[in-house]
C-alpha cells in the first residue's frame, strides 16, 4: 500500500541539471528496490536507474551513465536521481516505481508515481 510522490520536474537548458525526488509514504522494506523509468514522447518507458534500499548497489542504463547519479535518504524514505549534462534526448515523463528485486523490466515493480515532466531545451 506504500504510495510514491515524485517533485523536481521542469523545464532547463541544455547542459543544465536537474533534481527529482521520489517520496514514500511509508518506510520501506530492505528488501526493496526503487528504480526510475522515463517515457519520452511517442516512445515506451525505458529504465533509467535503480537502487538497493538496504545496499548501496545501483544500477544505470548506458544512455545515462556518467550523468545521472541515483541516491537514497534513508531518514526520509526519498530516492532522488540528479541529473548533469541534460540533453533534448532527455526529454520525458519520468517515474518512480518500487520493486522486490533490481530489474530493467517494469513487470518487477509494484507501485509507481503519478510522474513529473522534464523538458529539456536546445
């Protein structure tokens, strides 16, 4: 029943950064999983990154790795993902989902935001 607000979407330049954030309602399990997918215009979601909630394993898709960093603050049950370098290839609606295991599939997932729009300008 855990629920997922994710914050930090908007509108930047390219080569800008940006900040989302992803915030449980409830304290997660450690057995638990967060990842962020993102859903560009016209195309399916794809998997942009993941983490452990009780290890420090993360995973990234080449597309993003470099420039994105995905973190956790355990005090605030919050997944953030800071992303660098930002290009119009970026551009889409990003969302948090948590899972019992790391996967690049959405079918592992259980519950997902509602979504934040990132656009980024050329």
């Amino acid at each position: 029943q855990v629920q997922l607000v994710e914050s930090g979407g908007g509108l930047v330049q390219a080569g800008g950064s940006l900040k989302l954030s992803c915030a449980a309602s409830e304290r997660p399990y450690s057995s638990h999983v967060f990842a962020w997918f993102r859903q560009p215009p016209g195309k399916e979601r794809e998997f942009v990154a993941a983490i452990r909630w009780s290890r420090d394993s993360t995973f990234y898709s080449d597309s993003v790795k470099g420039r994105f960093a995905i973190s956790k603050d355990k005090a605030k049950n919050t997944v953030s993902l800071e992303m660098n370098s930002l290009a119009p290839e970026d551009t889409a609606v990003y969302s948090c989902a948590v899972g019992t295991s790391p996967s690049y599939s959405t079918t592992n997932y259980f519950r997902w935001g509602q979504g934040t729009q990132v656009t980024v300008s050329s």
